[in-house]
C-alpha cells in the first residue's frame, strides 16, 4: 500500500508536467454530442459570457445558431437532425471566433482552425479510422527547374504497398484556391476514404498524389522557407496564379513519382482531379498534356470562359485542346458541381464548349454549393471509376 | 482592359468561394512581432473586450502578461527580449483562453492548440525551415502481437535516402506522457532539427523513428478507431501506463523498421531517446535489451526509484540490468535534466545508482523545468553525439 501511494504520488506530478508553464484547463461539459436522431448538441461552459454563437458548415439554419445559457453557466444550442458528414464550425463568444472550447480535434482552411465532428451513419462514416488495413502518407519534396524550387507534396500508398513488389496506377489530386498539398489530407480525408474505399473493395488500390498548385510557394503556410511569415490566403493573391506555369511545372511532378514510386506509369494508370482551381489546373493539365491522363475529374472546376480562352499558351485554343484530347483518347471525363455553385454556370458553358467538339463526359449535379462536403462526397463517387 | 476587368471579376467569388459558408475573418493588426531586440508584441484587436491576458511558455513573468487596450480598439502586450527559441502561448479573452486571433500558426499539446512564434538567432533558427535539402516524413503503422492491435508511427528518413542504396543508423525517439507519435514532430520539430543539423555536417544522416508511446493507443488523438471519441489525456489515464508492455512490445518496432527501411541493422547503429514518460521508456528498453542500443539519451526522465524498483519484471533488478548493460558495452549514455525540473532529485538519484554499478555517463544540466525548450536543445546537442 505504501509503495502504491508512492506511485500514485508520482504519477501526479508526471500528469502534469508535461504542462508546466503552459495553461492547461478541462471542462466538463461535452462540447459536442451526435443525439440518436443525428441532430447535434453544442456546449460551452462561458458562465460570465454576454453572447455565445456558433457558425458551421451545415445546411441547417445556414450553419447559423445562438447558443443559450443554462443556469450551471453552461451554454447550449441544438441542431435538426443532420446528414452523415464531417462538420466544421466556429465559436463566437462574446463576438471573439474561435475554436469551440473544449473541442481538441480540428482541421486548419486557408489561415483558420475549424473545430470538427462527425455524423455517423452514411458518407461521414468513409472519412473516420475504421478497423482495415491503412496506407501511409508521406510528405516530400521534389525539385521544379520549371518553377526554379524545392517543392513539397504528400503521398498516399495503399495498404501492403511495402509488402509486395506490385505497380500501382497514381491518382493526383489538386487543392482549389487557399488550399495546399494538406488540404486533402486534412479537409479531404484522402488518406481514409481511400482506406475505407480499398477495405470494401470498391476501388482499386492506388497511388495518390497531393501537391501544392500555388506556382510561387513550396509548400503549406509555415512549412515554407519563409516559415511564420507566409501569410495564409487565396490563392490568387500569390504570385504566378493561373499563368500556366503550374500547369507546365505538372510534368516535373508526375516524372517525380514515377522514378520514386512503383507505378504504372503510362497514361491508362493515370488520373488527375481538382477542385475549384484544382479544378482548373486539371482541365489545362490534361489538355496540354493529353498523353498523359485516361481519367480526368473535375470538382467544382473554376472555370470561367472569358479565363480560359486567353492568349497564355497553356490557356488558349480551347476547342482545339479539346479536339486533341478526343483524338488522343480517355477513358472518363468527370464533371461535379453542386446547383448553387457560383460557378454553377460556367462550368454549364463549358459543358457546351464539350459537346460542340464532340466529346464524351459524365456529369453529376449535387446539391448544395462550393463545399468541401461535395468534394469529399465527390471522392467518393469518382474513385470507384478509376483502373477498372 | 476588358479581358482584364472580366478576369478580376472572376477572381473576386472563386477567392472567397472555399470559405462559402463558414467564417472567415481578417484582422489587419499583426498578432505577434518579434522585434529588432528580440522583445515580443503582442496584438489583439478586440474592441469590446474587458480583460485580454497571455499566458506562455518563457520565462520571463513566468510567460503571463496583460495586455492594454489603445484607442484603436488594439490591445497590445510587449515582453522582455527573449532567447531564441520557438514559442507556445495562448491568449485568454474576458477569461476564454484559445488561440492567439489571427496567428495562424499553432501547435498540439496533449488536448490543446497553442499559437506558436520563433525568436531568432539561435536555438530557434534549427526549428524553422531553411533553404537546405529535406528529408522525407512518413505516417505509417505496424502491427503488434503482442499489443494486439495496428499501430501508428512516424519515421524520418534523411535527404537523398530515396537517391542512394546506402543504410543508415536509426534514432528512436520517445515521447512523453500525453504525447503521440506526433509529438516530436509538431512541438519537437524534429524533421527540421535533422534537416538543419545534416546541412551543417553536424550530425550523421539518419532515420528517426517517433513510435506511439502509449500501449493502450493505437495512435494520436482522432488517428485511432475511437476516432474523436479519443479523449486526450496525459498518459497515465490510460490503462497499461508503465506495466512493462511497451518495452515489451518495442522489438516489434525495431523489427519492422529494420525489414521497411534501409537500415544499419545492428547495435552500433542504434540509438534511442526519449524525453520524460520516453525517458522512462528508453531506461528500460535499453536495459531489457542491452544487445540492441549502443547509445541511450535521457531527456528530463520520468525516473522514480519507487517506480523503478517494482516486481514487474521489465522494471526490477535495476542494479543487476545496469551491471548487464556495462557488460554488453555502449557508447554513450546521455542524461539530461533541468536544474528546476520536479524529476531533479530522482535523476540524481538513478545517476547514484550507475555510479554505484561503475557504468559510465555524460551529464547535461540545463536552466529551467519540464518543458520543450529544453527537449529540443537537448536533441540539438545529443544527436551530434551519436554514430561517430
């Protein structure tokens, strides 16, 4: 008994130490509870707060909410039922956004953290760690001559990948503006649907390659050489934004993976997909390389006519570029966008400019706007019809 | 100038149109700026606020500080110069303690988030990113039997590893309690320390392998199949804490990393470190498995003789295993402590413990506590030690 209290008088001070100096407070109260009928309950525990609001990236209410104080000090707010996904969602207290106290699981967009949750029971299932086997995820760096620097990407390898001597085809996967070689792994949760996806054996086991598509960074805010002086923004207030020196810089990443990964490395083990200016960056991609890629999606494309049909090389002559790509031969051209994109219309345009040269497509229309719960969801769809 | 016009108009909604639907607001005060004489300010634009406070990780005022509120609605908070060194703090908001408003940079601890800055011209310069080759860092998972469940693990592998057929030596290194396989990453900045270090010629280029500590977890918070069920705690919460498993379970570790990586497959080649709950873990390890490490570094170790000298049988007979050990032979045995850590006393008191066994020893007293500032300077001055 003596030795166990000297143990347990051990263990206190170990429990804390690794906090000494830095604060380290616990509420009790649940920040977050998924009901039985999927709405979702909210708590802050703020007793001398004025206001407490919430904003997330539901449908309901807009995402919208006012949190309501109990008499323990401890503020409230409960949603209507809500779809299966991966939520994302801020705290207002007292007009200061923030992280939802108590929360510690989050996922950086752009320059922000957004606390997150899951809704079990449909897509949001695909976007947890289930018990199957995992792939690894590696982040590296490649050289551009093209771009004139190191640059970073991540790397999905399927399960066993070490554990053969398979070739495997490569999907790559392109962030839209704000976003770098992370935000599929993080707001994507590339690395778990793909997991997910193999397990039930609804895709082929693949290769996926997320690089950073801002031309004049190498990499996420702070994993830079300019490291805390990155300011995180959109991307089309960095330097070399869709001038085609990305799009030209592309070959340089795909001669990359194919001399460091086991792939197939010929256009019928190849896809490329993007969203909003992924998106973008993978039409020029595969219409200035039309060799290249037999699978092509495009999320939420940013595309807009009047960017599109410039005097940049890489941009101009699109129905030329499209009538090459017909000859040259693809296996699928895959187009999303949800009905209230803003983009909703240019990428009908585009749709026509298609047709016009005669070209086959699949096209999904979803609800909903500009929205990582569609490119998630888009994922999912699109990965099935890949290396089939 | 109409092309132009057109092409802004298209920029305006795709520059906001990841954030559609969830919060995205920019202050324009700079929250954190190091200053010409390595003083900090601190900024936050909170005009309605009654109280703003900041609560750090420095020394100076034990890192709390209150700021004052200018006219301009901008609190504002200036420290002392600083050693260099890379930061953590939060900033509380009429008591609501969260991240720094508008730093996007932070780091995890255990549950939290901590905004972070460097202070440059010194040890903070290694944590940072610079114009020099990078290795590579991989998120993978192992099996254990005798865990019994898939484990996460992150190794770093040093530039040109991919470009060469030549092995390397292995450090393992060990976190502490409430950490994860991340931790030696995010608050440890290893990759970069080793990227930094290799440059300048001062350490040997090696693989580092920052494996899960914790026996009963799979994995990081929100990484394992509790998904965010996984309420983060220090690791003494969890069931299997310091019941000899994990030291059990570590040759499984080494063995899969010596069939994965190129690795110098042998004790000359193999170090292992860790820093407090790890120190304890590398204590252990390398005296049940004397025939594997040829150099051990302990970091702040979670040494108490009661704990030490238990029944368990990876824990007792410590004299006869320290006795095993000097037969076996190393190379180096590093222990370091800071002269105001809680596990001083019992530091001293298991370097009594060598002495009395004859067993050689460096010793390394640094200033100040339990805390990363000197984690990482001891790795800055413990992995040029190693492989030579």
């Amino acid at each position: 008994m003596k030795r166990l209290m000297l143990l347990v008088a051990l263990l206190l001070p170990l429990g804390l130490g690794a906090q000494q100096n830095v604060g380290f407070k616990k509420s009790n109260v649940e920040p977050v509870v998924v009901n039985a009928d999927r709405s979702v309950t909210f708590q802050v525990e703020a007793p001398g707060a004025k206001k407490v609001a919430i904003r997330g990236d539901w449908e309901a209410n807009g995402g919208q909410g006012e949190l309501k104080k109990g008499d323990n000090g401890v503020w409230t707010y409960t949603t209507p039922p809500l779809p299966s996904e991966m939520y994302t969602y801020r705290i207002s207290v007292d007009g200061q956004m923030g992280l939802a106290p108590g929360n510690p699981f989050s996922c950086r967009d752009v320059g922000n953290l957004f606390s997150i949750f899951y809704v079990n029971g449909g897509n949001g299932d695909y976007y947890q760690v289930r018990d199957v086997p995992h792939g690894s995820v590696t982040t590296t760096w490649y050289h551009s001559d093209i771009l004139g620097m190191e640059r970073r990407l991540n790397v999905y390898t399927p399960p066993f990948y070490e554990k053969n001597q398979q070739a495997y085809p490569v999907l790559y996967l392109l962030h839209g503006s704000g976003g770098d070689e992370n935000a599929w792994l993080e707001l994507g949760r590339t690395a778990r649907i793909m997991d997910n996806l193999i397990a039930e054996g609804k895709i082929e086991p693949m290769i996926v390659v997320m690089p950073n598509g801002n031309p004049s960074k190498q990499a996420a805010p702070g994993e830079t050489t300019d490291n805390l002086s990155y300011k995180p923004a959109m991307s089309n207030s960095f330097p070399g934004y869709k001038d085609g020196s990305y799009e030209k810089s592309f070959t340089e990443i795909i001669h990359f993976i194919d001399n460091r990964y086991r792939t197939l490395a010929d256009k019928a083990h190849r896809a490329v997909a993007g969203l909003s200016m992924g998106g973008f960056h993978t039409l020029y991609i595969s219409l200035n390389y039309p060799d290249y890629f037999n699978y092509v999606g495009l999320f939420s494309a940013g595309l807009d006519m009047s960017a599109i049909d410039t005097t940049n090389p890489m941009y101009a002559n699109l129905d030329q570029k499209l009538s090459d790509l017909k000859r040259s031969g693809y296996g699928l051209f895959w187009i999303a966008i949800g009905k209230d994109d803003f983009l909703y219309d240019a990428n009908q345009q585009f749709i026509d400019r298609m047709k016009k040269q005669g070209l086959d497509y699949q096209y999904v229309e979803s609800t909903r706007g500009h929205i990582w719960a569609n490119w998630r969801a888009y994922l999912l769809q699109f990965a099935p019809l890949l290396f089939k």
